[in-house]
C-alpha cells in the first residue's frame, strides 16, 4: 500500500465514525454533562478513572477553561523557601508552591534561597508588562507597504477605539510597524491589567483590523491581497529574539532581578568557593553560545516556571517564552553578582486560575489575589527561578548534582 491509499484508507475510517466514537456533549458543562463522559470512558476503554474524577472543581464553572472535561490530574506540590524578596510589590519572605514531579528540584530552590536570604536577599523589579498579537497584512511591493504604514499610524486613534471598545481591562498601548518583503506585520501592544490576557488581545486586535479591511481601500485606493490576525511575529508560545531584546514591545513581564552572594553565605551553605561558581558559570555561557541558546549563560530555571505555573493555574504553553532570561555575572571581592533579566513572563491572576479551588489556594498563599496580583507573581516566580539557577550551577561546579539526584531524586 502506498502512502496515498494509507492516507486515503484513513480519511474513509474517519468519515465512518459514529456518534458512539466521539466524546459525549464536549462544551457542556454541567455534572449530568460530565457524568456522561465518565461513564463513556468506561465503557469504551474498560476503564473507571478513579483517580482522576476524584477532584473538587465545579464543571459549571470551567467554561472557557477546557472541553471534554472528565476529571483533574493531581501534581504533588512541595514548598519552597524561604526567600527574602525585596521587590516593588512581593516584599517580604516567600514560600512558594511548586508543582512538580522532578526530585531535588523544590529542595535545590530553597537552599538557593537560603544563600540569598544571608546575602541580604533579591532585588526584583517588572520593568515593562504587557501582552502583543501581531497580525500581518500582504499587498504587491515596498511603495503599498509604506503607504499602508503612513495609514495605520495616521489612523491610530481610530483604531486605538477600535481595540478598546471591546474590553473593559484590555486597552491599546502602541502599534509597531514592520516591513518584510511585501508584507507588513503590526505588533498590537496590550495593558491588561491582572488578566493574562492572550484571548482579549486576540478580539480586540480582529476587531480594529476588521476596521482596517473596510475602510483601508476607500481611504487610500490599496488593496490587501493576504491577512492574518498572527503573522508569527509576537512570539506567541514560542522563544523569540524580539522579545529577549525589546525594552519596549516584549510579551508577558520583563522582570529584572538582582542579588550579591556572599561568598561566605556560598562557601557555607553551597559548599562552593566564589573561584569554583565562576568557572563553572564561565565554561556554561560559552558552551551555551556555542550551542544556540539564547540568552547566553542558562542553568534550569524553567523548572522553577513550570512548576509554580502548574500550581497557581497559568499557561503552560508559555513555559517556553516566559524562561527566556539575559544573565550577567561576576566576582566581586565580597562574593559574586547575579542579575538575571527575565523578558517574557507571562502571568494573570484575574483569570481562569480563579475557578479552581487549588490554584486559586496558592495565589492565596503567594498574596497574589488583589490588585497587580499578576505582576507580583512575576516578581515572585522570577526570584525563586534565580535561587534554582544559582543552586544548581553550584552543585555543578563543587561536583554534587549527581550525589544530589542519587539521594534525592530517586525513589
């Protein structure tokens, strides 16, 4: 058989399935609803999900949270710290939830954290926080292209009232402008308050670019010969250059963060010498650079990012962007400095997390349920990142990490 007939034999497998194949009323969200599925899965995989539908969320409130909902996957969740955060917003020492089945990773972080705390603690501050959506529009060459953009920027308070009407939170903050090729692509920047805001930025961009496509060739003759809401350019669950370097029109927070290690508080708790740290932090920005990482020196940091994701309930499909960090290092005659520029991470706290009773617990536990919740939180995650990343490269450096997985990290 050949991949034609496979592909074809597939298609009309597909097109043969019955109501009985498919999940039961998947957008409904109500307990007959879901009692439905539960039972639809046993009876089709012989299977009781015990487990799973052992939980104590409300399906009637996780519209727009999932479909198909049949139950809740438990993450055991440890605490980490103590960490003295001297931030704008989380100041004070922090415990924080993560949500993780990797071993040493909570126990690391806080022994991290302990070596900040008699360092004085960790200065964080969110430079910039924002959300983008970047669509594109296509016509016939560079004249049309800068034609359109003379448009958009003379039409900005229109289009400005476009974006706004549509949201009570979400309000347009600035449009960049791009030319590739023959195609323009405008980064649509976003406050949004505590609300991530990825979908709100999603409506109200459509929304002001509907405005565009009717009104752009009665005003100006051009034609738009290709459009679309994301041109690949916003960096939308995905690493991305614009975003590491942009001051000005990066995803999520730009959270810088700042410590000065004792060497004494290193040498005690990390059993690892200033000259030992700095070797080990020389060699890793290298090899880093050598293999394409961005950002230069990268330790894993984005454990910590995952974890505290998973537990108070944000976007794990952002993990990825919102653990793209700049590192600078260096010895210093009283230990080493440590600032770690952390340029996309995405966090709200007026969101889903709220309908579920755990993650909502550890916004509780983190202070994060009032105003500016969402930037805090940013302070928060990017401070225990810090005291994960400086722990591991210290165990890497005295020649421990494996003796650490061996006691540790193994059942």
């Amino acid at each position: 058989m050949n991949i034609k007939q496979e592909i074809d034999e597939s298609i009309t497998k597909a097109n043969k399935l019955s109501a009985d194949d498919r999940v039961p009323k998947g957008n409904s969200h109500n307990p007959i609803s879901l009692q439905k599925r539960v039972d639809w899965v046993k009876d089709k995989f012989d299977l009781d999900m015990d487990a799973v539908t052992s939980h104590k969320i409300d399906p009637r409130r996780l519209r727009g949270v999932i479909e198909n909902f049949v139950g809740a996957v438990q993450i055991p969740v440890g605490l980490a710290g103590p960490l003295q955060i001297n931030g704008e917003l989380a100041e004070g020492l922090f415990m924080a939830p993560f949500a993780t089945v990797e071993g040493v990773i909570t126990l690391s972080a806080s022994r991290g954290a302990r070596v900040i705390n008699e360092s004085g603690g960790i200065r964080v501050k969110v430079m910039q926080r924002q959300m983008t959506r970047a669509p594109v529009f296509q016509f016939n060459n560079l004249e049309e292209c800068e034609a359109f953009v003379r448009w958009i920027r003379a039409s900005y308070d229109t289009i400005e009232a476009e974006c706004n009407k549509l949201s009570r939170h979400g309000r347009l903050d600035a449009i960049e402008d791009y030319i590739i090729g023959n195609t323009v692509h405008l980064k649509f920047c976003f406050l949004t308050g505590d609300a991530a805001g990825q979908n709100m930025v999603t409506i109200m961009t459509d929304n002001a670019a509907i405005w565009i496509r009717d009104n752009i060739e009665a005003q100006t003759s051009l034609k738009i010969r290709f459009y679309s809401v994301e041109g690949n350019l916003a960096g939308d669950k995905k690493f991305n250059y614009m975003n590491l370097n942009s001051n000005t029109s990066s995803r999520g927070a730009r959270v810088f963060t700042e410590v000065f290690l004792k060497k004494e508080a290193m040498e005690s708790i990390f059993d690892c010498t200033v000259e030992q740290f700095m070797a080990e932090a020389n060699q890793g920005a290298v090899a880093n650079t050598f293999a394409g990482t961005p950002g230069g020196l990268s330790v894993n940091s984005t454990n910590v990012i995952a974890a505290m994701y998973a537990a108070t309930g944000q976007d794990l499909g952002c993990v990825v962007e919102s653990a793209s960090q700049q590192v600078f290092c260096e010895a210093t005659e009283e230990g080493v400095y440590w600032s770690s520029l952390y340029s996309s991470i995405i966090t709200g706290t007026k969101s889903n997390a709220q309908r579920l009773p755990t993650q909502n617990e550890c916004l509780e536990l983190l202070g994060c349920t009032g105003d500016k919740g969402a930037e805090k939180l940013a302070e928060i995650i990017a401070a225990f990142s810090v005291a994960l990343d400086i722990s591991t490269l210290a165990s890497v450096a005295n020649d421990t990490f494996s003796k650490a997985h061996r006691i540790c990290g193994r059942g």
